[in-house]
C-alpha cells in the first residue's frame, strides 16, 4: 500500500494498544448497539411473518 498503508498499519497498532485494557469494555460498548439491532430485526421479522 506504500506510506498511507504503513501509516494505517502505525495507526491500527497505536489504537489497539491504546484500547488493549479496556478491550472487553469497548467490546461490550460495540457489541450491545449490534445485538439489540439484531434483536429488533428479528423481531420484526417474526410479526411481519406471523403477524
């Protein structure tokens, strides 16, 4: 990807080092937003097949 490649690559690093303690909090924060819209599809889903 020649320097913006590195650059992301530097970036990536540097967050996920920054991230690294608190990793199971923003994986927490980022996994309930994913399943509550899961949820809601598969609600939806299911009374707009069922009624």
């Amino acid at each position: 990807m020649g320097l913006l490649g590195d650059a992301w690559d530097y970036i990536v690093a540097y967050v996920i080092d920054l991230v690294h303690p608190y990793q199971y909090v923003v994986a927490c924060c980022l996994l309930i937003p994913v399943i509550w819209f899961l949820f809601e599809a598969i609600s939806f889903a299911y009374h707009a097949t069922f009624g």
